[in-house]
DNA sequence: TCGTCAATTTGGTCTATACCAAAAATCAAG
DNA sequence: CTTGATTTTTGGTATAGACCAAATTGACGA
C-alpha cells in the first residue's frame, strides 16, 4: 500500500504533526476543533478526522470525549523486572503519579484462580482493581488478584502506593519470580471506560505472576496500558 | 464513554462477531463485502466499516488491500528470553513459518550506531532487512544490524534460518545477554509496506540488543510485529 | 493449457449533511 | 464569590452518494 502526498488526510495528517514537532502545540495542549481544522485545511470534516485517528495511533495525539483532540506527553519507560513501584519509577521520570482504588474486596477462588493459585476453589483472595495516572491522565487499570491466606487484613491497608512494599513490609513477603505476558489488545468495555478512553482504542495488556521464594504465587496481576503511555524495556539474561 | 447497543455499528460488530465465533466464519476465511455486509444490515456503508474497524484492532479480523476482510488467525507465543529462533517456536505452534531476507549489505557505523555497537565511526557493520510471515501472512518485519568484525563474512551465509544459531555455530559467538525494549506503535511508511499492510495500523516494535560473554554488543536488532500476531510472555527472575 | 486483456468487484478516499449527547462556557441568581 | 441553570461548542454517530485504483474474475485466443 503506498502513500505519497495525494492523499489529502495524509498531508491533513503531516500539516497537524509539523505544529506539533515545531513546538506550536506542547504535550498537553488541545488542538483547534474539528470544524475549525477543516476550514483551515479546506477538506471535509471526516477528512480531518480521518487525519486525527491517524495521529491517534501513532500516539502523537488523544482524544478527551467531546472535550478535544490533545498533544500526547511522552510515554514513561517501564521495566517489568525492576518492580521497585509505579510511584517511584513515575517520579524518577520526573512525571506526577496517581493511584486510585477503584475497588477492594474479597472473592472466593473460582477454577481459573485455582489454576494459577493453586489452591482450593473457595479458598479466600482479595481482588483489588486500581487506576493509574500521569499528569492527570489515566493511564492504566490494574486488577489484582493476591492470595489472602498469605497476607491476611491486606485490603484494610491503604492501597493507593506501593503494594510490594506493604507485602514485603507488613507480611515479610518477597517476590523471588516474575512470570510477565504482554499482548497488544484492544481496550473494551470496563477499562475502557475507566481510562475514560472509546471503547476499541489499542492497548498493551500485561499479566503478572509473582511467586515467592518457595514457588508459591503471592498475586496475579493484569494491567491494561493505553498503547501511547508506556515504553517497555527488559534486561535479562539468556539462560 | 458508554458503548450499549444503541449504536448501531456495535450492532453490526456482535453480528460479525457472532458469525464468527460461532465457528461460520473460519480463521483464514474472507468476510462478504462492505456493501454485501451494508444491505445485510441495513445500514450505511460507513457504519459497516467503523464496526469493521473494531474488529480490525481488537485483531479479530485483518485486511488484504482492495482484496476483503478476513478472519485473524490465533497469535503466536514469543519469548524474547528463550530465543531458540522464529522459525523453531513457530512450527513448534503447529504453523508455517516463513523467512524472506529482503535485503543484506555492509554499512559503516554512523553515530548512532557507535553509540549501540561501542566502535568508531566508519567501522563495517552488517544491515540485514527480513520479513517473516506465518501461514503465508506476513507478521513482522526485522531489521538487523551486525559488527561485522565480528563476523566477517556474514551476509555470503544464508540467512533465511536463524541468524543465532549461523553466529554461534560458524564464528562461535553466544550470546550472554539481552536487552530488549517493547513499545505499541503504528506501523508506517517501509513497514508498513513490507507488511502489505495500511500505513497506520498498530503494532508492536521490539528492540534487542545482544551482548556477547565480554559484554560487547553483537547484534542490534528491531523488529516491527503486527499487533495482532504475537503474545510476548516473559518468564524472569526478580533481581 | 496457459497466458492476455477486458470487465467487474472490492476496499480506500472524499464530500456534504444531519442529529445527538456530553462537555465546556456563559449567564443569572443567591 | 459561589451555585445552578442555560446556551454553545465539541466530538460521536449515521446517511447517501461519488469516484478511484488495485485486485480479482472471466472470456478469449494462442
């Protein structure tokens, strides 16, 4: 498929992204109206519009629902490995984090919590759901699964930090293993409306397993990134 | 954003979705046409296509320019980490794979790449470009930089297998280390057209670089996936 | 049987218009 | 100044039509 400039989304398109690139519009900012980027442009409104999903998922821009069309701010590098916190590695980026809980309650273990827990169906979890921003931009929902014979009491701790740390801290739980899944998704339903985000936007998806030093798993945890927000890196030793 | 089914192209979207779950629509198969889908529906040619588009990215459905719809095949599995070769795990999956080298030359090494490879400016490196399909649909497009002091000789090798396993068994070098970075992106211009896909559509781009036992870098390494091809499942041990 | 060329089908792009609901801005009243 | 109601703006959805170029199909001829 080629391009080339007869496209006229495409130089809509290219227009957009060099007041973007100039530093006419700053991370952050919003850009003109739809209506008013198609006088400018002199195209049909669905034109400018197949211009901005263009730049959507190239990640230079987002859309607030009926608020607007803004500059993306660059996205925070994340290393699944080094689990020392959203917080922490947020601010060492020089961002502004936020965590909120959604919701913290405790369920009982079906059979596909069986599986990855092994433990009994019906023994007690606590599932945690959580949004994470920055700079006021939600950028992730995480649901998290942890075995509540383990850390019993866990979800009468304020959970809006670091939930490592209150584990390691207050139940003298380690994590010793890691077991990461990355898939590019589509965000639906439930998180999407959570990110405040259209229904069907791409996403990176990450599912966590974390085991303690005897090979137990301590939580199951399933995050679920805006596809602009983050930039994953891994360092590791080939076995 | 709420979704329900009053929007009508999320109608359209369960429709498709159903056929296809239902098992009357097989992976591999080619949908009816937008307008066939249009008067099936009752609806506008542009809703049949914005519920086309849902499909598209949650990776149900992909598309063949000018040629239809189609049903997604599953993804495959990648472990970064466990880098026996595309071509192993991918028949290991049950699937056909397929190397194309599309290109191979010797470049000297510009300042970024001294910057990577830790070696002067104007030293010879190898730049291999390959495009690898599974069931005769391209998912990835791999662009390969190699010192080529290293490996003098390199590009005169076949290297339609796995460039690994021609390193270690013909100039015996292993690797001790790799550093990999994931990031969503859109695929656009080159890749997107090696790929045979439109310029635009999410992706994944994976970045690795590996270190030899004296931790000296080997081979540079970015791959641009489909989004709707592979799942990356990391297994790791916390440090 | 195999290739060639023409006709058809298909998705890709574009215009113009319309209406809706949520968000933002404005204005009025306390 | 704050609060609440109203108006305006904004993106989201939907329709109907048009033309194009690439891909596919089918007819034809060697």
């Amino acid at each position: 498929m080629q391009q080339s400039e007869s496209l006229q989304y495409l130089g809509v398109r290219d227009d957009i992204a060099a007041r973007i690139a100039g530093g006419e519009l700053k991370p952050g900012e919003r850009l003109p109206s739809e209506r008013q980027l198609q006088v400018e442009g002199g195209v049909a409104r669905g034109t400018v519009r197949e211009a901005l999903f263009q730049l959507e998922v190239e990640g230079v821009i987002y859309r607030k629902d009926r608020s607007g069309w803004y500059v993306s701010p660059p996205p925070v590098v994340y290393d699944p490995t080094r689990w020392e916190g959203f917080m922490s590695y947020v601010e060492a980026q020089g961002r502004r984090p936020l965590t909120e809980t959604l919701s913290k309650t405790e369920i009982v273990c079906d059979a596909m919590m069986a599986q990855i827990f092994s433990r009994p169906i019906g023994a007690p979890l606590y599932w945690i759901r959580r949004r994470r921003s920055i700079d006021d931009r939600a950028v992730l929902i995480e649901s998290i699964v942890v075995d509540a014979s383990l850390a019993p009491g866990l979800i009468d701790h304020d959970l809006d930090g670091s939930l490592t740390s209150v584990l390691k801290t207050d139940y003298g739980i380690g994590v010793a293993r890691n077991k990461v899944d990355m898939r590019p998704c589509a965000l639906l339903g439930q998180e999407a409306e959570d990110l405040r985000i259209k229904s069907g936007l791409p996403g990176l998806s990450v599912e966590r397993t974390c085991y303690n030093a005897q090979g137990r798993v301590v939580e199951f945890d399933r995050e679920y990134w805006r596809h602009d927000s983050l930039k994953v890196s891994v360092d590791i030793r080939v076995r």
